[in-house]
C-alpha cells in the first residue's frame, strides 16, 4: 500500500481486502474473526508476493509493508524488520541498521507496551521497488514453507511472562545482527523471521523452534567472529 507521501502514480493496485484509497490495509486478525470463525487469515508470504508485484517504481517503505500487512503487532513489524537482515539485497553494513531498530523493538516487548513504536524517520526508510521485489522473490518459498505447518499450539505464545523471555532472546539475536560481519546476519535474522511468523499465527511451537534456531546461528556466527580474530592476530603477527 502506498505511504501517503507517495505520488498517486506509485501506489499500487491493493488485493482483495484492502482499500484502494490507503486509508485501511488488510484485514485485521480482529476483523477477521469479525467476519466468522472460519474465515482464513490471507498469509503474509501471499500478501508480500502481491506487494511486491504491485508496487514497481520509486522505493517501498518499512510503514508501506505494515500498513500492507494489515497491522502494527509485534509479529508484523518483527518479520518486517526482519526481511532485509535476512535477505542480503542491501549494500553491506545497512542490515546493521535494522538490527538497532529491532533492538529498540525487543526493549518495547519486554517492558511490556501493548503496540510497537517506531519513530517516523524508521517508517520511512524504504529500498528501491526493485530491490524490494528481489527480497521478496527469495524470501516468499521459505516463508511458504513455514507457513504451511503453521498452525494455533501449545496457548498463545503472546501472553504472560513467556513473551518477555523470548522478547529476551530477540533482543540477544538483533544484537548479533548489529555486528558489521559478514554471514552473520542471515541466520538471526532467520530465527527473528520464524518467531514472527509464530506470533502472526499464534504458533507457540513455532516460536519455541524460532529460539532453537536462533541458539544455532549464535553459535554460527560467534565461531566466524572468533575464526575473524584468529585469523587477523595470525596475519599481523606474521
């Protein structure tokens, strides 16, 4: 969906459920369940796929891809934040960029505010159209998969003291994302990316299989940084 700020011929044409005139994305979970519990939630690899085939031209927005996906929770803006550290599309050093700001957001999840925050300068940062279309193109076959074994288990992985643990390892994994390295960056944003699928569709195991994966690529990318230093001690020694 086009932010408001940009050009009438930018905006792209909206899927079924979403208003032309920007002024409302997707369905809401709660609009959803409005309509009768057996309307199916549209899924967010479907709706990225659309995004992305839609909006061609100028540059697609961190606010452009939430309002898209219908929502400001936690998951939303997780996996929305997730996807350019993920995918590598974007000039070295830029993913570093995302890990801060989704810092920020892991600090909001574990004092407890109900509604992620992003300043307006966050919300507007967006990559090239084309850029954008690459990102998706790679990421959509993954993120199918995990959808498709996706489903409501093990309560709602969003309430009670157990959000604040793994708001606590995202904080850990965005912080691995800060580092300027090289192959680090893909696998914690990966495990980021898996937890918000899980609290999209309220998968407590898929978030628990998130945290799994996120203890992998920690320990991946602490065996790089250690392999860096050795190797760099190695070379000024000789």
């Amino acid at each position: 969906m086009a932010n408001p700020s940009t050009s009438e011929a930018a905006a792209p044409c909206a899927p079924a459920g979403v208003d032309t005139d920007g002024s409302a994305a997707v369905e809401t979970d709660q609009q959803a369940r409005a309509h009768g519990p057996g309307t199916p939630r549209p899924r967010t690899s479907h709706l990225l796929a659309a995004l992305a085939e839609h909006r061609t031209e100028g540059q697609v927005t961190v606010r452009d891809v939430a309002d898209w996906l219908g929502g400001r929770s936690y998951g939303l803006v997780l996996l929305v934040l997730a996807l350019p550290a993920w995918i590598p599309v974007l000039p070295p050093g830029v993913a570093s960029i995302f890990g801060i700001v989704l810092v920020a957001v892991a600090v909001q999840m574990i004092v407890g505010k109900p509604v992620p925050w992003l300043p307006q300068a966050v919300e507007q940062r967006g990559i090239a159209a084309h850029r954008f279309r690459t990102m998706v193109d790679r990421a959509v076959p993954w993120l199918r998969r995990i959808e498709q074994v996706c489903r409501p288990r093990l309560g709602h992985p969003t309430d009670g003291p157990i959000v604040r643990l793994v708001a606590l390892w995202i904080l850990v994994l965005a912080l691995a994302i800060c580092v300027p390295f090289p192959m680090t960056n893909s696998g914690p944003a990966l495990s980021i990316a898996v937890i918000a699928l899980g609290l999209i569709e309220r998968d407590g195991l898929m978030v628990a299989g998130g945290v799994v994966l996120g203890v992998l690529s920690v320990i991946v990318a602490i065996f790089f940084w250690v392999g860096a230093i050795v190797s760099l001690r190695w070379l000024l020694a000789g």
